[in-house]
C-alpha cells in the first residue's frame, strides 16, 4: 500500500506538470484521491475496496480489490475460487451478459455490449476482474468507470448467485 501510494503521487505530480506545460499562464486544476472502503470483514474474509479519484475537467475511478482468507492469511484470486480448468470466465461471463441485457431493457440502455453497440462492448470478464466476496459469501464482479457502461452509470457492480457458480466451485 505505501508503494502504491508513491505511485500515485509520482503519476499526479508528473500529469499536473504536463498539464502547466500544455496550458502555460492558466490556472489548471486538477486532484487525485486514495482511499479505501471495507466490503467484508467477517469470520472468514476481509474484502478490501482501495479506489483512486481523479478529476480534471471530467473524473475516473479506479479500483483494486484485495480479498483476504482469514483463516489462512492468504489472498484471494478469482481462478483460486474455482475448480482447476473449470471455464470460470465464461459461466460468469455469460451471466454478467445477461444481467446487462435485462438492465438494458428495463433502464433503457445503459451497459455497452458487444454485438449490440456501434462499437466494441462487454464481451468477457478478465481472468483477474476486479471483485470481492460480499457477506453473504457471494462473488461480486466490479468494472471500473467507464469500463462497461457510460461514467454516469459509476463503477457498475454485479452479484453473482451462488448457483451460478455450484458446479464450478
């Protein structure tokens, strides 16, 4: 975490000076924020949130999840959920989809999907997607602004039941 706080700081520092170059003489405005959110803490996962804000002229938001096994003191990866071979990202995939095409219907097409947009949209999952285990020991997949959707619909979010995931777990 303290590493990727320097980071943080060197990129700000070294985009707001590009920006003083771009725009000489003019007040140029620009910040970044860090911070993070506790998911779940429970018996048996600590599910941590750490976002970075960014704003100049329009925003971002990135995030990074970190899931840890509390009885083990490891952390948690997506594949290390599953079975060994099992197509994780194609049953989560394909369920994340369909969720899409169901709030694109009842909200009037909010979420990109490829096949169905003007330019390319959600076709899958990343092997390492963002997520965290939520207290009712659900997976939730978690895409970043921008990254499926337009910036106002923020950092969409998507439960997926456990039953989805019974035969590959």
């Amino acid at each position: 975490f303290k590493e990727n706080a320097k980071e943080i700081i060197s990129a700000y520092e070294k985009d707001a000076a590009e920006l003083k170059k771009e725009f000489p003489g003019e007040e140029v405005h620009m910040s970044v924020m860090s911070d993070y959110t506790v998911r779940t803490d429970n018996d048996k996962v600590l599910s941590l949130d750490v976002y970075i804000f960014t704003a100049s002229g329009s925003s971002n938001t990135v995030h990074n999840f970190y899931n840890i096994d509390k009885q083990t003191g490891k952390l948690i990866t997506l594949k290390s959920l599953f079975k060994d071979n099992s197509d994780y990202v194609k049953v989560l995939s394909d369920y994340i989809r369909d969720e899409m095409k169901q709030r694109n219907a009842e909200e009037e097409g909010m979420f990109w999907i490829d096949g169905e947009s003007d330019f390319d949209g959600f076709k899958e999952i990343k092997p390492d997607q963002g997520f965290y285990i939520n207290d009712k020991g659900n997976i939730v997949i978690c895409f970043d602004k921008y990254e499926v959707a337009a910036g106002a619909q923020g950092c969409p979010e998507f439960e997926i039941p456990q039953d989805i995931t019974a035969d590959i777990r």
